[in-house]
C-alpha cells in the first residue's frame, strides 16, 4: 500500500526524532546458546556515561577463535535480527559467514549523532526555524567517530578476541551516517551495511561530495551494501532517486577497489526493508566463505587450506577452518573406509590449526588407535590431557594405551 505524501513525512520524522532511550538488556541469553550484555561506558568524548550491547557467538567461550566484529547503529530496533542472523548464518551446518560480534551502539541523541552536518533543513528541503525545531542540534556525526576511535573499538578490542575486520551497519539516518564513514573516515571499518540512507539531510550534502570521494578513490579496498524500499512512492519523494544516484557515482567508479552492491526492495517499506537487507548484507560481505563442492575422494587438507588462504587473503587476516565442523567432517570420512585416509588428513590438519584444543587431539588419537599405530595415539592423547585434564576419556584412553605399550610380549 502507498502512502500519502503527509503520511510519508510524518513516518519519517518520527523515526527521526526517536530517542534512544536506554534499551534494557538482560544478562544472560539473547539467543540460543549466543550471549549477550549491556556496558556503560564513562565516555571522555560525550563527557557523559554511555551504553553498549554486546553480544557473542555460541562458540567464543568454547573455543579460542577471534571474531570479527559489526558495530550496529540503532540497536533499540535491530540488534536482536542482526544478532540471530550472524549466528544462524555461522553455524557449523550452515557455515556462510564465520562467526562475529555484534556490537549495538545505544544513542542518547539520534538526530545529533547520526547526521553527519548541522543543518536547520527538512526532509522537502525547506528551512526549519523554529525554536522547537528537530533539527537545531545535529551534526555530531564527527564526535560519533571520535566516540569509536578513542573509546568503543579500543574497548572491544582490549576486552574480547577480535580480528582486525570490522562491519559498520545502519538504517536511516544510520545509514548515512555508515556512508558518511566509508567516504570520509575510511580507515575505520573494512565493510559497510546502508539500509536506506537518507541522503535528502542538509539538502543532499553527503551525496553531493560523493562523487569527488569515490572519484580520488579514497574508499579503498572496501566491501559495500546498500538498499532502500518503497519509500520514494509518494508523490514528490526523491528517497528512491537520491539512492538511485548514488548507486550511478558507484557504477561510475566500478575501476575502484570498492566491491559494491545494491538492491531495491519495493515490496517493503521503509522499517521492513532491514529485515531483508542486513541478511542480504552479510551475504555480500561474506559471500564465498564455504568451501565449494568437493568430494569424498577429493578432499584433503591441501584442498581445504587453499581455500582458506584465499579467504585470508581477502579479508586481510589469517583465517582457519572452523575447528568442531573439521572435526565432524574429518571423523566422518575417516568412519568409512573408502574414505579413512581423506579423513586422517582433515584431523590432522585440524590439530595443527588448533594446537590449544583438546578435542582436536582426542579426536586424532581415536583415529590412531583405530589405524594401530599406538605410539601416535599416546603423543595425541599426552596433548589432549595436557589441554585439559579433566577429560575422562582422554585420561582413560592415554592409560590404556601406556599400560598396553609398556605390557611385556606373550611367551
């Protein structure tokens, strides 16, 4: 269904102006087997106490992996769905994307963060003086940065494993202001998520000197997704046709480093189109993760490892094969016979990729025992107790094989 031109405006303004009061997280489980918990911060840029959710992956307290990071605008409507697909999309069955943290960032002043200049303009591009006006304090887009810079990301970083990749996502006026950081402040994140940027602020500054930015190719090596819905159906709505622009100026400059794509949803509106757009987004940035079609006969861990150096290369950072999905698939084709040696490779491969996990060196001593080969199976079953001595199986296992060695030969 359209919406009338009054309706229009009204929904976006009052989007606009939503405070960001304090979103009341719980300690404890956000999603199944993922945790989450809210954090204030006393932040020296605000000069005020600040809030962040976090929220981290089913496997980060039972592993030592480092997770990238997405740093998520609006929190309050968002974080839960962008939080549920990260995991979803991650998992071991699934395996699009590798596992991450989500990072909400709370907003005391949604106007004055997240717009990038200060302006007394409206959305029609008419002046708005009066002394309520919505827009008198904005422009802190700046000091936001400076809030990431100086304080939020040093923090995720001191206080997590993370990896240096990092996945900036908003809606709205998030969303310009995820296209304010790609254009202006680089450096910061190495992905960009923009749902329905609102270039009409300040009479469409930030579309203006887009295409002097991505001219200079001061983007860099970047990935960038960005949509919008329906919202330029009313009549005199240039929300379409601004993010149609700017999808020209990306075009223009498909020489660039910047992997860009853009998708138009007009069956959803402007607070539905998140649903399919951030999914959308983590598909683009992570498209290709998987390993391809490979079979039984075929897989080993050189096949397996020449992927994964592709995807270090790419990303920026050495990246490994996820441990508990190595191992399942490794025990699986070692299970059958036709398939054992592909299968010894995969474990082995994985306990040299993860010399700190004490099932990867279970797992490979069980195969051990299994092919005969005892001395191989105590050094693996030595490691795995060593990790972690309250392993019963690997205690158990780790005698029986000592006290068989050490057993003299039958007359």
């Amino acid at each position: 269904m359209k919406l009338n031109h009054l309706s229009f405006c009204l929904g976006f303004i009052s989007l606009f102006i939503l405070s960001s009061a304090p979103v009341r997280a719980q300690q404890g489980p956000l999603i199944e087997n993922g945790e989450q918990k809210m954090i204030t911060l006393h932040s020296a840029v605000f000069k005020d106490d600040r809030q962040i959710i976090i929220y981290t992956p089913p496997s980060y307290s039972t592993t030592h992996e480092a997770c990238p990071v997405l740093y998520l605008l609006d929190p309050d409507n968002h974080f839960n769905l962008v939080a549920e697909y990260t995991r979803y999309l991650s998992k071991g069955n699934v395996h699009s994307m590798p596992p991450v943290i989500v990072v909400g960032i709370v907003h005391k002043d949604r106007m004055y963060e997240l717009t990038p200049s200060q302006t007394r303009y409206n959305y029609e591009g008419k002046l708005d003086t009066g002394a309520n006006s919505n827009y008198k304090h904005s422009g802190g887009n700046a000091q936001l940065f400076e809030y990431f810079k100086q304080e939020v990301i040093p923090y995720i970083n001191k206080n997590y494993r993370t990896q240096p990749y990092r996945i900036f996502a908003g809606h709205s006026l998030g969303a310009l202001t995820v296209v304010n950081a790609l254009l202006n402040y680089p450096e910061m994140f190495n992905a960009y998520i923009a749902v329905s940027p609102s270039f009409w602020w300040d009479r469409k500054a930030l579309l203006q000197s887009a295409a002097t930015k991505l001219q200079a190719d001061v983007v860099g090596k970047k990935v960038l997704f960005y949509s919008d819905g329906n919202e330029g159906s009313a009549p005199g709505s240039s929300f379409h046709t601004d993010v149609m622009r700017f999808d020209t100026l990306i075009k223009q400059n498909t020489a660039k480093r910047l992997r860009a794509a853009y998708v138009y949803y007009p069956q959803e509106s402007h607070m539905t189109v998140p649903v399919k757009s951030y999914y959308d987004g983590l598909q683009l940035i992570f498209g290709g993760w998987d390993l391809p079609e490979i079979s039984n006969k075929d897989v080993n861990r050189n096949v397996i490892m020449a992927h994964y150096h592709k995807l270090s290369d790419r990303f920026g950072y050495p990246i490994l094969p996820n441990q508990q999905y190595m191992k399942g698939w490794g025990e699986w084709l070692f299970n059958n016979p036709a398939t054992r040696s592909n299968g010894l490779s995969l474990l082995e491969m994985n306990a040299d990729n993860n010399p700190q996990s004490s099932t990867a060196f279970e797992s490979l001593g069980a195969a051990y025992v299994t092919l005969g080969q005892t001395g191989k199976a105590i050094t693996a079953y030595k490691r795995a107790v060593a990790l972690n001595p309250q392993s019963a199986n690997a205690q158990q296992q780790l005698q029986r094989l000592t006290k068989h060695s050490l057993s003299p030969p039958a007359l």
